[in-house]
C-alpha cells in the first residue's frame, strides 16, 4: 500500500495534508479524493453564485498524481419554469382533472 496526501482547496482556502493515508493504489486514492470533496461539497456557500472546489492527491515523492474538482453554480432565473404535462397519464390524474371541471 503506498501513502497519499489529499490537500483541500477552494475559491479562497488552501488546506494541505500534514498526514498521508493509505490506499491500496492510485485508482483507490482518486476514489477517497472524490469522496472527501462530496463530504465537503454540502458546507461550501456560494459566492457570487458559484464554487469550486479541488481535491488533489500528492504521493510520497510529493508530486500531484491526481485532481478531483467540483463546480457548483446556481441562477436565479427571471420568469418561472412553465410545467408542461407528460403525454402519459395516469387514471388518477384523469380522475383528478374532472373532479376540478
């Protein structure tokens, strides 16, 4: 099992790994990285409307062998979305409708 780092940043933090972890190989390392930045995906705020954020994978020989980014953007839009109904019903939705007329 060789010894990974996962250093964590966003649109205005840098968090570095004092200590490696073990995985069994680099597949396995990439895995843990697109876990830890799903983990943290749900605390990050956006700013502006968006934000990034990266996990990247050191080996032992400190050299980056992998990124994982993450992209979130939200917009308001200005009109509400028009609800346009599906071509297959059901009977209850049918029912529904008349019991409205």
């Amino acid at each position: 099992m060789a010894i990974y780092f996962f250093d964590m940043r966003d649109d205005c933090f840098v968090v570095p790994a004092q200590k490696g972890e073990e995985c069994v190989d680099q597949h396995a390392a990439g895995e843990r990285a697109s876990l830890i930045l799903s983990q943290i995906a749900g605390d990050m705020p956006l700013i502006d409307g968006r934000k990034s954020s990266y996990v990247t994978v050191r080996d032992a020989a400190n050299r980056i062998v992998f990124t994982a980014i993450l992209n979130i953007v939200g917009q308001w839009t200005d009109v509400a979305a028009e609800v346009v109904p599906s071509k297959s019903r059901s009977n209850s939705a049918d029912l529904f409708e008349r019991t409205l007329a």
